[in-house]
C-alpha cells in the first residue's frame, strides 16, 4: 500500500471519529432541551387529539371509539427521536445478512413449517403462496412471533400524526387503526407493535391490515396477534393481491464466468435464463440454467467478490413487502433453507472499514464533480449512486459492480481531489 493511500485510510477513520464525536455531542444536547420540547408539545398534542376526533367522526368511526381510543393516546418524545433518527455508517450486505440468516433461525423455521404443515398446505393450496416464503417472512418480521414490538401502536401513531414530518400518512395509520378497534379486531390496549406501528405477527401497519387481513380460523375476529392461522392467512392473501406468481421462485444463486460484464447487473436490467445462459452464467454447481425464457434480473450486492443472483418477478413482489434488495434476498434465501436448500455457495465478504453517511454524502459530490450524477448528496448508498460508481469503475477499467468499499472511495476521493487542482 503506498504512502498517500495510507493516509487517507487513516484520514478516514479520523473523520468517522470526529463525525461520531459531532454526532454524540448533537444527542447531548438534544437530551438537555427534550424535556423543554415534551412540554411545549403537551398542548398542541391536545389540540391535535380533539381535531383528530373531529375528523375520526367524519369518517364514519364510532364516537365511542374515538373517545376511548384517542382520551387515552400519549404524546412519547422517544417515538419522534426514532423517527428522526439515521444510521450514522452504511450497512453492508454481509452485516445484513449474516445478522438474520443464521443456524437458529433455519432451524426454528424448518421445527414451525413442520408443526404447522397442514395449516400451511391449506392456505399455499388456496392461494398458491409457497409455505416456506410464509415462514420466512415470519422469521425475519417478528423472529417468529418472538418479538412484535413493545410500543402501544395507538401511541406510536398518535405521536407520528402530530408531528409535522409525516403527518398525513400517520393520522390515515391512525384513523385505521381505529377502524381496527371499531370492527372487534382488538383492543387498543392489545394492539402492540413497532415504533412505527407496525403490528403482529407479519408486522402489518394498520392499512394494510384493513386491506388484507383474512379470519382463517372463523372466531369472527382478524387477529394478527394471537392467531397463526389469521397471520399466516393474511401474509398469503397480501401476496397473491401484490401478484406473486404461482409455481415461480423468486431466485437463484449463480456462477458467474470469469469475465462477466457487471454492468448487466442490476434490478433495471431483465433477460431471459437463455440470454444468461449465453453470457456464460450457470448454477452453483456448473450446471446449465433451465433452458427457459422467464426473465430475470442480476444482483451483486456484495459485488463481483461476493454472491451473485438471477432474480425473478416474484422478487419484485417480495420487495413491495419492503423496498429492500438486502430484505428481499434474505426472504428468498431463508425460505430455500427452511425448506431444505444448501447455504450460500459464496458467502458475502466483509469489509473491515464501516463507511460513515457523511462519507457517502461526500463521495456523492466527488462524483458529481467528476461529471457522474450519483443523485441527491444525501449520504444513502441507493441504486443511483451503485449506478454511478458503476460509471466510475468502467471509465478507470476496473471491474464495474457498482460496490462501495474503502478502495473505491479513496479511490474516487483521489480522482475528484486531483480533478479540483
């Protein structure tokens, strides 16, 4: 490693340190002024509580319901702290995946689709929804019913309705969530989530609850909590209405030949297995892929040194679950495992140096002054800025998987400083 890029490794981490110290000092002082803010807040909480039984009561719910469930609803200062709070380093894909796909939970779920094959049967019967893609949501939303959350989801989204950021998403979350509460479904007091107000086993928010949740086990109630029949029934029938194909996987982990063109990867990018099989790529073992023209997509999100994957339509549908490559591999390997598959033929290497989002945020801008718009300077490594790395690696001859690691950000930092000599 030469000198110049020995110092700028350093340099990083200095920065990460005196970004973190900026950052801790920042929480300090939002500690000292926060009981000033819960107080000035309790007012304007009250007023907003009385305008939201006004407009509860134009939309057709109970005013009973609207008394009981918003006379009692709480102002909690630490659910706006969450709500404004961003991971202060980018997340890789092996942080991500090696924290929620591990031994315990493979194990845990294989033990629950077994104990719970008949139910599961019946419902992929009806609605063409694979058992083991039920049990990995499960797995991954709640840890299998282990955790929904410790947050009363009235609280939650009569503190988010109040505030100015979201307001009107949350007071509509709000409002269903009374529907919820005026059908019979549950008690507010039982209705227990995420900061953000997801619920239940499946982690549904309240709209999408009032959308898609099914009484499978016919107590006249949708209940999302105490009933695995209704969670896994609802978690079936919110697929099939997103499109899920039946008969379909989501994907497969792939071989890649030694000179593969990585800018093909990508979620925008679709061609049929032949067109891949053409290009060289074959399944894990060496083998052809299926002589077939369903399309799919390829993913590095570890980059060339990493797994690669051919993902189908199905996986699309699984990331309007959640708008995450990372969630939505993680799904689809954790059901292959859960029903019997091998782990990984190549496991996502770790980087030793966390990238701070202030660092993001600058390499943003080192790309725009290199003439690549990587997008919004906002300090998330999205496809925009995956997409002008991408253009950054072809233009220096390097291997152009759109990856961020420490080499490529010295590496771009270094163009974009002697660019502005």
């Amino acid at each position: 490693m030469t000198p110049t890029r020995n110092f700028l490794i350093k340099l990083l981490f200095i920065q990460s340190r005196r970004w973190r110290k900026i950052y801790w000092q920042g929480l300090a002082l939002m500690a000292l002024a926060w009981g000033q803010f819960a107080h000035a807040n309790d007012n304007s909480f009250g007023e907003c509580m009385m305008r939201l039984k006004s407009q509860a009561k134009t939309e057709g719910i109970s005013d009973n319901t609207a008394h009981q469930v918003l006379g009692k609803a709480r102002f909690l200062p630490r659910i706006i702290e969450l709500d404004r709070r961003q991971p202060e380093f980018t997340q890789t894909f092996a942080n991500y995946f090696n924290t929620r796909i591990n031994e315990e939970r493979i194990q845990r779920g294989r033990e629950l689709y077994v104990k719970h094959r008949a139910l599961l049967d019946r419902i992929q019967h009806e609605t063409g929804i694979p058992a083991q893609f039920l049990v990995s949501f499960w797995g991954l939303e709640t840890n299998y019913g282990g955790h929904f959350g410790d947050w009363s989801v009235i609280d939650s989204l009569a503190t988010l309705a109040c505030d100015t950021r979201r307001s009107a998403f949350f007071t509509q979350e709000l409002l269903n969530a009374m529907r919820i509460v005026d059908a019979g479904d549950i008690t507010a007091e039982r209705m227990i989530g995420s900061w953000a107000g997801a619920m239940g086993h499946m982690q549904f928010m309240p709209s999408t609850f009032l959308r898609y949740a099914k009484d499978i086990d016919g107590d006249g109630r949708r209940d999302l909590w105490g009933s695995i029949p209704d969670a896994m029934g609802s978690a079936a029938n919110f697929l099939r209405q997103l499109g899920w194909v039946s008969g379909l996987n989501w994907g497969q982990e792939v071989r890649l030949p030694q000179s593969f063109d990585y800018s093909l990867a990508g979620r925008d990018q679709m061609l049929s297995l032949a067109e891949w099989t053409k290009l060289g790529i074959t399944t894990t073992s060496g083998a052809p892929l299926a002589p077939a023209e369903q399309r799919a997509a390829l993913l590095v999100p570890s980059g060339y040194q990493g797994p690669a994957f051919l993902v189908t339509k199905n996986f699309y549908i699984i990331m309007r679950w959640n708008r995450s490559e990372f969630y939505a591999l993680s799904v689809g390997h954790l059901a292959d495992r859960i029903a019997g598959a091998a782990p990984l033929y190549r496991v996502p290497p770790t980087d030793p140096v966390k990238i701070s989002r202030e660092q993001v945020r600058q390499l943003q801008m080192d790309l725009s002054a290199l003439g690549i718009d990587a997008g919004e300077p906002d300090g998330i490594l999205g496809s925009a800025t995956r997409n002008a790395i991408s253009r950054f690696q072809q233009k220096t001859q390097r291997i152009a998987d759109g990856h961020l690691d420490a080499a490529i950000l010295i590496a771009i930092r270094e163009a974009a400083s002697s660019e502005l000599r």
